[in-house]
C-alpha cells in the first residue's frame, strides 16, 4: 500500500471515529491501533476503544 493510498484509509478512519457510543467495524489491525489512539483517554464506556483493545490482544 502506497503512503498517499494509506493516508486516505486514515482518513476515512478520522471521519467515522468520533463517535464514542457507536460501535465500529474495525477493519484490522492498523484501524485497531488507529482507534486505540483516537479514542485514548475516553474510558471505558467507548464503545470503539474497548472494540479496538480486543482486536489487539487477541
């Protein structure tokens, strides 16, 4: 995957992610870690965190 093609999957990432109470198709690893970063700090009621953090330990 190319930087240019990897910044617009980041991208569209962003425009999805600001919903705490939404739950997120996590597409794989990478949005995995991409959403723990966005969503660090929010505690344990975001829903997208606690989806991602399962992603990664499993």
């Amino acid at each position: 995957m190319t930087a240019a093609a990897m910044r617009r999957e980041a991208d569209l990432w962003d425009l999805r992610a600001c919903d705490c109470a939404a739950d997120e198709h996590i597409t794989g690893p990478r949005h995995a870690r991409f959403l723990l970063g966005v969503h660090s700090g929010h505690g344990g009621a975001c829903r997208p965190y606690q989806a991602a953090l399962r992603v990664v330990r499993s």
